[in-house]
C-alpha cells in the first residue's frame, strides 16, 4: 500500500480503524452474552428458590390436610372402637349374669362354697354373704354378715390375724375383667 498519498492514508486508517471497531464490536457481542447468560443462571436459580419455596409450603399445607385427615378418622375409629367395645361387654355382662343365676342355684356352687367354709370353720369370726344366696339358710346365723354387694361365693373374717380369705365372685369377676381388657387387644396401637 501506499502510504504517501491521503488516499492511501486514509484507507489504511479505515482498514486499521474498521479493524479495531470489528474486534471491539466481538469483543462487545462476546461480553453481551456472557452477561447474558449469567442474568439468565441467576434468574433460572432465583426462579428454582422460589418454586421451591412454594413447593415446600404446598407441600407442609398438603402434609396439614392429610394429618387433620388422618386425625379425624382415627378418633372416629376410636368413637366406633369404644362404641364396639362396650356393645361386647354389655352382652358379656349380660351372658354371664345369666350364668351365674344359673350356676348359684346349683349343687356345684353350694359344694364350693360349703368347702371353703368348712376348711377354715373353726377359725371363721364372720363370713359376708348376699343376702339373697340359697346357702345363707345353712350357715350359723351368728357368724353370717350380709352384704348385698356380692354376687356370690362368700368373703371371711378369720379370727387369727385377722386374714380375710376372699372366694367371691366379686373377686373373680374382677380377675376376669382385668384379664380381658389387658388381652382382648380391643385398642388401637399409637406408632
């Protein structure tokens, strides 16, 4: 080229001059889109803590919902469970209140009982009985306390240390309720 005219000069300069402006225009473009892509990361990772933001207090009202759900239907288990539970000892209470009608008229009941006051007779101070039970007639009236709130069987006051031997039905019927409600599994387990 030449440089000792203007004209070649001047187009030189344009060369060197559009040189220039085309690598800081790149330059420029490469900048723009780096730029652009990290605004466009920070918006992707702002926009991901926000969903998760909102996903997680979706997530805890859902969680809210399921556990009053679940709340609600297990006392209303619980409601039908005592409901049932009931209902059974109701018609066992009834069951055996017609057994042991029964069973006091018999001569099994009259053995027991008449064996277990034989064993301690001479060492007997006073011997509880209903009132209503058919052995009251053959027991010595002196020693004999009535007490309407047995079932049967007979409670006794013995004379040394003052020992009560207890062979109620009272006492049994208590045995038998403590055995049911700790083995009859009618509860729901807590986890």
């Amino acid at each position: 080229m030449d440089y000792s005219n203007e004209r070649g000069l001047r187009k030189y300069f344009d060369e060197v001059v559009n040189k220039e402006a085309m690598d800081k225009i790149q330059k420029l473009e490469k900048d723009l889109k780096e730029m652009h892509k990290i605004e466009l990361d920070a918006v992707k990772k702002e926009l991901n803590k926000e969903k998760n933001i909102v996903l997680e207090a979706k997530k805890k009202i859902i969680y809210q919902k399921h556990q009053k759900e679940f709340n609600e239907v297990k006392r209303e288990l619980s409601l039908e469970l005592v409901k049932r539970r009931q209902e059974l000892l109701d018609e066992l209470v009834s069951e055996i209140d017609k057994k042991i009608k029964k069973y006091l008229l018999s001569k099994d009941y009259e053995n027991k009982v008449m064996e277990v006051i034989n064993k301690y007779k001479d060492n007997v101070l006073t011997i509880e009985i209903n009132s209503k039970d058919p052995i009251i007639k053959k027991l010595d009236e002196k020693l004999v306390k009535k007490n309407d709130e047995i079932i049967g069987g007979v409670s006794l006051l013995l004379k040394n240390d003052s020992v009560v031997i207890d062979a109620t039905l009272n006492s049994k019927m208590e045995e038998a309720r403590q055995w049911f409600y700790n083995n009859a599994k009618l509860f729901i387990d807590e986890e």
